[in-house]
C-alpha cells in the first residue's frame, strides 16, 4: 500500500508504518515533504559500472548457456574497458583457508564433511 494513503486511512505515522512495513519515521518523512508541497522528482539512474560491458556478458552468457564464470569473463571484460573490481573467484576464500583445511571464520575454525571434525 502507498505510504500517503495508508496515512490518510489511519491518521497515525506508526499505524500506516505497520500496514506498510516501515518505520514511523520514514512515514513522517514522506508525508512531510508531501505537505510542503514537494512531491519529488523523477529519480535519476545513477547507472551501473557493468554498464559498458552489459551486452559483452549477455552475448558470452548466451552462447555458453548460463555455464561461466566472472573468472572467465573478465579478460574479454577488460578487453572492453572495463574498470570494476575484480572477479571472485575464491580469491578472499583462498587467503582465508588454513593449511590443515577449514575456513576461518572470525576466531573460529570451521570443518565440514570430514569425519571426526567439529562443524
């Protein structure tokens, strides 16, 4: 339901915040610039980073059938002028790993799938 109709129905910022599933604040909020008189303008996209690249990746995820990765798509990516981040492809995971197996997680280790570890 529409945050400004849900006010008018109930009269209450914390009433109309139940039915919409938000704060009372954030419903004072809107109803506040609504009264002044601002109804907001039309949002701008900010656009994405990807977004030279967007048809590159269709045109690799089409012809592989859903089947690569980052890992694979980012040297033709690159080609294109493409400056994000990098791929994660285990990277972090794998500076993360211990030696005797495990992931660190905080100040504790975790084992799965092997007999006689604790999880």
């Amino acid at each position: 339901m529409d945050i400004l109709a849900a006010y008018r129905e109930v009269g209450s910022y914390r009433a109309a915040a139940v039915i919409c599933g938000t704060t009372h604040k954030t419903v004072r909020r809107v109803v506040e610039r609504h009264n002044a008189g601002d109804g907001g303008s039309e949002r701008q996209g900010r656009g994405h980073n990807y977004d030279e690249v967007s048809s590159l990746v269709a045109d690799k995820v089409r012809a592989t059938h859903g089947k690569i990765s980052a890992k694979r798509l980012l040297p033709a990516a690159r080609a294109a002028r493409y400056g994000g981040r990098p791929a994660t492809s285990g990277g972090w995971s794998r500076r993360r790993r211990r030696p005797g197996g495990g992931v660190i997680i905080g100040a504790v280790v975790r084992r799965c799938g092997r007999p006689g570890t604790r999880w």
